[in-house]
C-alpha cells in the first residue's frame, strides 16, 4: 500500500513558500503522490452540505499541481476530485495532458459529479443530468487521448475532424463518489476508483463496487481496478487502522491533514504518518 495526501492546495497552506516545503516535504518523507481538490465557487452563505466556508481559499487543482510539478520529481499528482461536469472536455483533455507532459506522466486526473447546486448553477450546469454528462466527458477526453483520428457525438459533446497534441504518456482516469452511478463509473471508465470516510464504511463501499462489476463489463484496456482511499472519521490514522486498510485491498492511503492549518502543524501531521507503512 502506498501513500499520499491531500487538501494542501487550500486555506492557510495554498501559498507559493508552503507549497514548496510541504511539497518537498512529502517526497522526502516517502510520500507517494500529491492530491488537490476543486471547488470554483462556495455557496455563501455556507450550506449545511458545503465543506468550506464561502470565505475559504482554495486553488484550481490543476494550476496548482503544475506548480507542485516543478519543485518535485516523483509525486504523482492527483485531482481528487475535478467536478467534470463544471469543466468543457476538450480544454480540460488538453489541460490534462499538457500537465502529464510537463510532469513527466506524473497525473493521475481524479473526476466527480460534484454535489454543492449553487456552485452548479454559477457554472451552468444542472443538476440532473450531472452523472450523464461526466461519463460523455470521459469518454470524449479518452478519444482525443488515445484515438487515432479522434472524434464523439453525444448529447453534451461532439467534434470531428480535429486532433490534439501533445497526448499524454499514460492517460490514467480516476473515479470519485459512493453511490451506484459512481461505482459502476469506475468500473466502466475509471483505471481507479476514489473514496473516502471511516474505516468501517470501507467495506461497503468496496461492496458496493462489486456488486457494480458485476452489473457492467470492465474493458480490458483499463486493467485492474486499483483502490484509492482517504480516511476521514477520524482524519488521523494510527498503524493498526492502515494495516486493516491494506488487508481491505486498498493501493494508495490517502491521508488528509485538514482541518488543521497553521504549516508547521500540517508538517507535523506528514512526518507522524509517514511511519505508518515502516
């Protein structure tokens, strides 16, 4: 099992100096790769549901990432998550992959449905047909990745005759979410899957997964469905829980230093769970 961590791309730890020091921080430690999160706007006032207050900075993952990319040298750097519907596929496609190149094959691009309407309604986007436009825009992004003479038409995207270059070394799709939709998503479309909470919701959502495998076929070009975690009741992890999350079959322990926010604290926070897999 591998790890990593997430959430540095917000609030007190977003800034250009901790980017660097966390950053190379967490490749010394042994870290494994690097994840951001995404929210264009905030509902203001805050919603029960809303993670951040609508006064909480928080950096575009991909901006921040690129910059990650160039004070590091191994990291992988993942979205966890894009709110895909949010974005255009053909500009976030050439976003994505411009950011593999520049790392050196380094993106893991991590995509979800999102869940916060007031952000969808600022971006127009409705609600309702989220899940069906996520799954256009994968699939529009894996054919101007991978198709020889790329082209789609579907209800949300559609181009011919184009191309797209550079294309990135080793286009690799992360799936977000819980529900149904989500899990028979990564199952279909995603190389892995994206959880999060305790460790005893776990177990069900890795039913939940199969139970999806079996309702849907995987193609073969995606390979095994590797498991993606970050525990979050409770965000710290002491060493029997990530042993009992690697015999659950997770690949990639992502822990979450938030909510803390003084730099030195969330250092701290990495050098503690950087032992966990001695």
């Amino acid at each position: 099992m591998e790890l990593g961590v997430s959430g540095l791309n917000a609030k007190a730890t977003l800034g250009p100096v901790d980017t660097v020091r966390l950053a190379r921080l967490a490749e010394e430690l042994g870290y494994m790769s690097w994840w951001a999160g995404e929210h264009v706007v905030l509902p203001s006032p805050r919603v029960p549901e809303s993670p951040m207050a609508p006064t909480d900075p928080v950096l575009d993952p991909l901006v921040h990432l690129a910059y990650v990319a160039a004070v590091t040298q191994r990291l992988e750097l993942g979205t966890g998550i894009v709110i895909l519907p949010q974005r255009n596929p053909v500009v976030l496609a050439k976003q994505a992959a411009s950011l593999d190149v520049l790392s050196g094959g380094r993106l893991l691009l991590g995509v979800g449905v999102g869940y916060l309407e007031p952000e969808m309604r600022a971006v127009g986007v409705p609600m309702a047909d989220r899940g069906r436009r996520t799954d256009e825009y994968i699939d529009a992004m894996t054919s101007l990745w991978t198709d020889p003479a790329p082209a789609f038409k579907g209800r949300y995207a559609e181009f011919r005759d184009v191309d797209a270059h550079p294309r990135p070394t080793n286009p690799r799709i992360v799936v977000g979410g819980h529900s149904p939709a989500a899990f028979r998503r990564a199952v279909t479309r995603g190389h892995a899957w994206f959880g999060n909470g305790g460790l005893d919701d776990l177990p069900r959502h890795l039913a939940g997964l199969r139970r999806a495998a079996e309702e849907v076929e995987r193609p073969d070009r995606l390979g095994r469905l590797e498991i993606i975690y970050m525990p979050l009741n409770p965000v710290v992890v002491d060493r029997q829980s990530a042993q009992r999350y690697a015999e659950l079959g997770v690949d990639r322990l992502v822990v979450y230093p938030l909510p803390l926010e003084d730099p030195d604290d969330v250092a701290r926070f990495m050098e503690q769970h950087a032992t966990l897999l001695d």
